[in-house]
C-alpha cells in the first residue's frame, strides 16, 4: 500500500509539472511571416500589464519573445528572445534582458494586432 502511494504521488507530481501546454494562436500574418502568441500562457503582472510568449514563424526560421505589455499605456519591453532554426532544431541566438525598458508599440499591423489579442484578456 506504501509503494502504490508513492507511485501514485510521484506520479502526480510529474504530471503537474508537465501540464503547461502552449496554446499558440495566430494573430497577424503577412507574406514572409506569421505571428502567434501563447494563450494559455498570459500572466497579469501588474494592473493592465501582461506578460506574453511570442513567437514569428518564417521559413525554417522561429523567433521566441518573452514580453510583458501594458495595456493602458500600450508600452512594451522584451525580457528574453531566442531565434531558432527549425530545419536542425538547433538555437540560433539567445538573449536575456534583466531590466528592459518600457518602449511604445509600433503601430504596425503586429504590434496593433498583438494589443488588440492581449488587451481584451
């Protein structure tokens, strides 16, 4: 009986770590790129801040962001980016921010389409 519930534990432990999956949803597309953001992963972190997984999608190219956006102000700042061959798998680049700065948005068609996905949250 002791085994089967550590079994049954560890087992529960394991799943509730690996239960997080991305919910990559498009938000702007155009010729040469697609954009999506991670639904599942939006996380408030401060009054109309979110912060937000991106990534765009070109060719054998993938590009990650880790990005908080305020809502209010429609300010943004990158926390990481990771650029991805997709074809070899492999990391491309990698950069971390510790303390990014608050920048507008440009008002591109994926940056007003990124606030218009997450602001309505």
């Amino acid at each position: 009986m002791g085994k089967f519930f550590i079994c049954c534990a560890t087992a529960i432990v394991f799943s509730a770590s690996i239960a997080y999956a991305a919910d990559w949803r498009l938000y702007s597309a155009n010729d040469v790129y697609k954009y999506f953001y991670d639904a599942a992963g939006i996380k408030r972190t401060g009054h109309n801040i979110f912060k937000v997984r991106a990534k765009e999608v070109a060719g054998s190219n993938m590009t990650k962001v880790l990005t908080e956006i305020n809502c209010s102000t429609k300010e943004i700042r990158v926390h990481s980016i990771t650029i991805f061959d997709v074809a070899t798998n492999k990391t491309i680049a990698s950069y971390k921010y510790d303390s990014p700065p608050w920048d507008f948005i440009h008002p591109e068609p994926e940056g007003e389409s990124l606030i218009k996905a997450i602001c309505k949250k």
